[in-house]
C-alpha cells in the first residue's frame, strides 16, 4: 500500500467537521503546516521507515486538534511534540515485543524495511559534484547516528537542537526533570561528536 503524503489540510478538513470556530480552524492549520515537515523528519529519523512515521505524525496532529485547539496558540508547539514523542516512544515498545516475538518463533531477525535516509531529498537529475556527494553522505551518516542513539538521548537532542525547545519545555515534552533532559542531551552530543568527527571535525 503507497502511502499518502501528509497534508495538514487533510488534518484540518477533518477537524473543521467537528464545528469549531474558523479562526482557532486557521489559527491551527498555520502551526501544523509549520511543523508538520520536521515532525515527519524527526519520527522518521527515529522510527527508520517513513510509512510509519508519517502514520505517528498524521495521528500527533488529530490528537492536538480534536483534544487541544482551544488551548492557547503558544502551548500547541510543546503539547504537539508531547503527543508526538509518547507515540514514538509507543512505537518503538510495540516494535520491541513484535521483534522479540519473531525471534522466539525463529523469524528473520536480518529483515528490515527501513528507509534509506536520503529518499525524501528531491533529485536534481544533474550530475553531483564530489561535494555535494561528500555533504549527502555526512547527513546520511548524522541520520544513522541519531537513529541509533537511545531513544531518549534522540527525544532530548531533536526536540532541544531541531525544534529549538528550552530544557524546560523538553522536560515537559519528555515527562522527565530538566536535570535528566541535560544528562540525555549531554550524552547524544557526546555520542555524536565521537562518531562524526570525520564528517564534522
């Protein structure tokens, strides 16, 4: 099954049926469509396939306009990356136990359907440069050692680096104490910076 690409206006066509007011349905609409590029980046750098990712995003933005569109603008940014992470976090206990059943019924464990990092990069159809080449392989390494952090030290590097939360509002985002967002934060950078120095010295 191909999957859709994800539309914001479809989350908010679906919204605008439940009644509320055209300005909150508009008001709404901006933020999701604001976030909604560098959410799917992030679920897809932490889940490794975009199908999935684009169903834990699609789900994140149905779930903060049907339970939170009446909150204040300013608090649907950390409300969003809440539900977003919790379903990552879901994601990858669920992903877990299936992978644990397969190997106790002797599945492949070599099997995997994750994406290449590089598929949503639009092609130029020009020929690449040995730059441009040296720079698309540093990203692809960046993804792959994102992905294969912790999910926590991944949560507290994306949502503090990436979407430029403070460590207050990552804590809540995370359900953890400010001190832990530090020491998951600390680690991720520490982690990426001995396996990138090659790309990023």
């Amino acid at each position: 099954m191909v999957k859709q690409p994800l539309d914001s206006i479809a989350v908010m066509q679906e919204f605008a049926l439940q009644g509320d007011g055209l300005d909150s349905n508009q008001a709404l609409n901006r933020f999701l469509a604001g976030v909604e590029r560098r959410a799917l980046r992030m679920a897809t750098v932490s889940v490794g396939n975009v199908d999935d990712a684009l169903d834990l995003v699609q789900d994140a933005m149905m779930k903060l306009a049907s339970r939170y569109a009446q909150r204040p603008e300013d608090q649907w940014g950390p409300l969003f990356q809440r539900i977003l992470q919790n379903a990552i976090t879901d994601w990858h206990r669920r992903s877990w136990v299936k992978n644990r059943w397969r190997r106790f019924i002797g599945g492949g464990e070599g099997q995997s359907d994750a994406a290449d990092p590089l598929q949503d990069y639009p092609d130029s159809r020009q020929t690449e440069s040995v730059e441009r080449l040296q720079q698309e392989d540093a990203i692809a390494n960046l993804e792959q050692a994102i992905h294969d952090l912790s999910l926590r030290q991944q949560q507290a590097f994306m949502l503090r680096l990436w979407e430029g939360l403070s460590v207050e509002e990552t804590a809540q985002v995370m359900g953890c104490s400010q001190g832990s967002v530090k020491t998951h934060y600390f680690r991720a950078v520490s982690a990426l910076r001995a396996r990138l120095e090659d790309h990023w010295p």
